[in-house]
C-alpha cells in the first residue's frame, strides 16, 4: 500500500510517499498540475492521501481526488495538537502527516460536497463585503461625529446621486 502526505501551499505542495511493500521514501515539490501528481503518485490502487485542511485545500483536492483510492482531510488544529514540532519544514510536515495516516491516527475535518464549498464560499464573500459596508458606514459616522465634517457636509454627502455601475465610465468626474 502506498501512503502520502502533502504539505498544502499557493503554488506548490510539498509530497511524502512511502510504499509499505517496497519500502521506497519519496519526496518531492508539486506545482499545482494534475501531471505532476500523476507522476508523482503513479497508479491509483492501495494509494491513500492525507492533506491538511487549509484555505486552498479545495484546489488540491480536486487535482488528486481522481488519483488515489482514498483522500482524508486532516483537522489542523488537532494534527498540531498530536505532532506539535519545534522545526517546522514542508518535508518534516508531509512525512508527519504521512506517518499519521499510517498508524490510522489522522483526526479527520469534514469534507464538503462541490456544490456545497461553492456555496460556502459565496456566502463568505458575501459576509465580507457586508461587514466592509458596515465598516465604511461605521467611519462615515465617525467623521460626522467628531465634527470634521459638518453637518452640511454630511447632508451633501447623502443627498450625492450615486453612479450607475453599468453605464459607461466616460461619465465620470476627472
């Protein structure tokens, strides 16, 4: 059986695969193409991968999910919690992960459906762009309160027609 870890990244991951039958230990840096991990892992069967929950996790997954038998996402915060290191590396992290995978110690985060990571992620845009708006509210109220706009300023400030985002950009004040 084959085992691997991978330390998720922007533009790269970092791999560890070690063959129980044969012994082999390979590590590698993957850039973040299908190819590279088809070359990496070689065929799918007895493969099981290990990946740590991260704010890209879905990318990686998508590339290798077709590749391996069986992918488990890793928990971060309780993968820090059993194998906290004092030196911290891409290949000490991976053949971590891996070694976890191995002994079946792996504490496994939820791994949501296409369709719901998608939706996920717009009602998290979402959130972020109403909390920008009530940010920018926030400092508007400031500004008026502590006096260095005056009221008249500030009833200009409202009464300004705002711009229509579809019409053309020649309209705009220069």
């Amino acid at each position: 059986m084959k085992y691997i870890g991978l330390d998720c990244h922007k533009k790269f991951d970092h791999a560890t695969m070690i063959d129980t039958e044969t012994g082999e230990v390979k590590a590698k840096r993957l850039a973040h193409v299908k190819e590279d991990f088809a070359e990496f892992i070689g065929e799918r069967s007895d493969t099981r991968l290990v990946m740590e929950s991260c704010w890209n996790w879905c990318k990686t997954y998508e590339l290798v999910k077709d590749l391996v038998e069986e992918v488990t996402l890793a928990h971060p915060l309780k993968v820090r919690a059993i194998a906290s290191a004092k030196i911290k590396t891409d290949a000490i992290d991976s053949r971590t992960l891996v070694k976890l995978l191995m002994a079946d110690l792996v504490p496994e985060a939820h791994l949501r459906k296409a369709e719901n990571r998608i939706k996920q992620r717009i009602i998290r845009h979402r959130a972020f762009l109403i909390a920008m708006r009530t940010r920018l509210k926030c400092r508007i109220h400031d500004l008026v309160d502590s006096q260095l706009l005056s009221r008249h300023q500030h009833r200009m400030l409202v009464l300004q027609p705002l711009l229509d985002p579809t019409s053309a950009t020649d309209s705009l004040p220069r």
